[in-house]
C-alpha cells in the first residue's frame, strides 16, 4: 500500500451511563460501564457492561399476556490492533436474559489509503440466539425454551475527506438469519363467532430472513465552529419490509466547556408480507404476524443534548471530564396496527366494530446521562 | 476549498489517465479478469494521488465536534432503541444483542 504516516488508536477513556425510556407500556432503566485502555500504540482493549431493567410491556403483548419484568445483561469485550495503515477490531458479546440469550463475535479491519483521505471498513458479525418465552409469573417465572436462530452479517464501508470542511461516508450491511425467528410474546387475531368478534392465534414466522441495508451519509464543518450532517439509510428485507430513515444533526460549541446537539429523525416502514392486524379465519395462510415491529409505521424523533467539560483541565489521572445530559422524544405512529386495548372507548361509550379500533400511536422519552473521563 | 476541489480533480484525472493507459488491452481478457485487473490499478493509481487535502489542513476535520458517533455507549443504545421497535436494523456501525420481545 501507499507509503504515509500510520493511523491510531483513540484516547483511553471510561464511561459511566443511565438512561431511561418510557413510553407504549414500557418503563425501561439503563445502566452501563465502558473502560478502554491503550497498552501500546499499537493494541487496545475495550470492556462494556450494560444492564436493563424492564418492566411492564408493549400494547399487543398486553392484549395476550401479563406485565412482564425482566433484565438483560450485556457483557462485551473488544480488542484493537493497529498495524501500519489498517485497524483490526475482534469483540465478542453476550447478552443475556430470561428468556433470550445471545452469542456475538465480531470482526472487523479498517484500512487508510489514498494518502489517508479514504477509509474503507470490512466486517463480519456472527451472532447465535436462544429463545424462551417467560409465563409472566412475578417472582419465580417459568422458562420454556422454544428454539435457536443464528443471523450473519456482512459489513462494508466507506467514508471519504471531500475538502477539508467535508467528509462523507456509505455503509452496506447484509443480514441473514435463519431458525426461530418470531417473537412468542406477540399473537395474530382473526375474525371469530365469539362474543368479542376476534380470538387470538400464534404467530407463524418464516425460517429465514434476509436484510439490506445501504447509509449514506455527510458532515460538514461551519466556518463559526459548528457541524452539520445528513443520513439517510435505505432497507428492504425478504419479509417485503421497506425502511427509509433520514436524520439531520447539528453540533454548536460553546467556549471549550459545552457543547450543544440537536437531533432530529424519520423513520418510515411498510409492513411485512405476512402481517396483518385481523386475518379473515384461522390459519388464513402459511406465515401470520401481527407483531407491531413489521406493520406500517412512521415514527419522529426530536432530540437535544449538552455536553459538559466540567473539568477542560483534567483531574486526577484524567486529562479531561466531560458530563452530558440527552433527552428525546420519539412519536410513534402505526399504519395498520389497531389498539384492541381501547375497543370500548368510541366517543359515544360503545364498542368499536371489530377491525374499526383506533389505529395505535404512543410517545416514547428517552433520557441519557454519561460521565466520560479520558485519560 | 475551491483550491481543494481543484486539487482533487487534478488527482483524478490523473488516475482516470492511468487507467485509459492499461485499458484497451484488458478488454480483450475476460470481465473477472478484467474487474480484478481494475481493481488493482485503482489501488495502485492511488499511490499516485496527490491527496487534495494535505494532513496540514485537517484540523477541522480532526476535531471531536467532526467525530460520526462521539459516544459510542449512546449510538449503540439508541440503536438498540430503534431496532428493537423498528422492522429494519443494520448499516448503523454497532453490533450487539438482545430481544427487546416485550
């Protein structure tokens, strides 16, 4: 390859983080640990530990089940090894919970070239999957353990210096899958001559699936000191969902204490091929969904966040401390999705014909808090 | 910056020069051949370019405010957040798991 200076490794820094998401039923709380070190200027290691706490559930996991706590514990590892212009990255992660226990390794290689105005990224995620379904009980719930699945993933990207205001960046990610694939605690609804005009079935997914996806992005440097970038990621699936998502970021400092960042997001899917909110009778067809993840939706999320280097100078044995503060509002809207939860709520105090349900929208805020320390 | 863009097309012409070069005789060779062949001239045409903007002026682009993803806990956690409530996911650089079933 070309002969230039070599690239390297980000600065050592630990992250402390909570967050909390509530909204649509869930009340979820986030803690986490990040430690990266550098043991030379070629090899570093990354260890993350995050924690969620869940408690209370979606709007179609209510129409069939009851409130469920749970918590997910990720532990990951990740190692760094830079040799000349080219970064090699190896982690292994694991996450677990009640009812779903999750396996990934990963590895990926980055690789300056064209004088280090290009970088081109290459990665591979394997990732194995046990899945349970938890029977609700508070205290000492059961676990019936109902399959496995196994996705791979094929990374490549590229960012590219334009000028020296510019940069710009493509990602392409592959995704395959395949074994139990469907969500236990969602259930299908059709038509029945029952008193409540529907019964609830379960869900049939296909064995496999496979994802595309495209970003592109771009940043731009303000001549007051101030970024502004752009993305927009197109997505399609063997399942016929189609995602497009764009966002648009604005960063502003302030002196060298603040830094301010606004966030705003779309997000728009049409639903899977084999979803519907009410199928016409039982077993209508091979595969039947009404999981909310694949109906037609659009969701907007506005977000604001302030960084704080409340200590620019550093303390201690950190060079620098930074505190930031994120808040986002998401709205959620759903194309096809009903809420069967309020059929008894028409503004005359009747019952909704079945199918006529209001279609379902929930706001969802999210809160984040991180100490980072750099040292 | 208009003496960046200036400078980088100089550079790709430069490339696409080299290229016209070594091309009427791969053409004759089959497309694999071909694609490969193409693949490492373009490496190697890029040893020849000149990069239009110099490490000296890199500054702004080198400053954490220019950084894709500052936070690295933050991105993966609110694409978790999408992807668990979203029916698409990849291409957003992070790599993790979880169900976010309920």
């Amino acid at each position: 390859m070309c002969a230039a200076g070599a690239a390297v490794l980000p600065d050592d820094r630990a992250d402390i983080f909570w967050s909390s998401y509530r909204g649509g039923g869930m009340d979820i709380t986030g803690e986490s640990v990040l430690v990266r070190k550098k043991f030379s200027e070629q090899f570093a290691v990354e260890a993350n530990y995050f924690v969620d706490k869940v408690s209370g559930a979606s709007v179609d996991v209510l129409s069939n089940a009851s409130v469920i706590k749970d918590e997910r514990k990720q532990k990951s590892l990740s190692v760094e090894y830079i040799h000349d212009k080219t970064l090699y990255n190896l982690s292994y992660t694991n996450s677990t919970e009640r009812d779903y226990i999750s396996n990934t390794t990963h590895f990926s290689l980055s690789q300056d070239m064209f004088g280090d105005l290009t970088t081109v990224n290459l990665g591979f995620t394997d990732s194995r999957n046990r899945v349970g379904e938890n029977d609700g009980t508070a205290n000492t719930p059961i676990i019936t353990w109902l399959g496995h699945s196994e996705s791979r993933s094929y990374q490549a990207g590229l960012s590219q210096i334009l000028t020296r205001n510019l940069i710009v960046g493509s990602t392409l990610e592959v995704i395959t899958d395949q074994g139990f694939l469907s969500n236990p605690y969602r259930s299908i609804r059709y038509v029945d001559a029952v008193p409540l005009g529907y019964s609830l079935g379960t869900q049939v997914y296909p064995n496999t699936h496979t994802s595309t996806a495209v970003e592109t992005r771009a940043k731009y440097y303000l001549p007051w000191r101030a970024a502004a970038s752009v993305s927009y990621r197109y997505y399609s699936d063997t399942w016929d969902v189609r995602g497009n998502t764009i966002e648009l970021d604005y960063v502003q400092p302030f002196s060298n204490k603040f830094i301010v960042e606004g966030r705003v997001r779309h997000y728009s899917q049409n639903h899977a091929s084999f979803y519907s909110d009410l199928f016409d009778q039982a077993n209508q067809q091979n595969f039947e969904a009404r999981d909310q993840n694949l109906a037609a939706q659009t969701n907007n999320t506005i977000d604001g966040k302030v960084t704080w280097a409340f200590a620019p100078q550093g303390f201690l044995l950190f060079k620098r401390a930074t505190v930031s503060f994120d808040v986002s509002r998401i709205q959620f809207k759903y194309g096809d999705f009903r809420n069967i939860k309020a059929y008894n709520d028409t503004p005359a105090g009747g019952n909704y014909p079945v199918g006529g349900e209001p279609l379902y929208a929930f706001d969802a805020m999210v809160y984040q808090v991180y100490l980072s320390m750099f040292f | 910056m208009r003496a960046s863009l200036l400078t980088m097309r100089a550079s790709l012409l430069n490339m696409r020069a080299c290229l016209l070069t070594v091309r009427a005789p791969l053409m004759k060779r089959a497309p694999l051949k071909l694609a490969t062949a193409g693949a490492g001239l373009v490496l190697l045409a890029g040893c020849s370019i000149q990069p239009w903007v110099k490490p000296y002026e890199r500054d702004r682009l080198a400053d954490p405010i220019m950084s894709w993803d500052r936070d690295a806990i933050s991105a993966a956690y609110m694409d978790h957040v999408y992807d668990s409530r979203e029916g698409s996911r990849g291409a957003t650089g992070t790599a993790g798991g979880g169900c976010g079933c309920n």
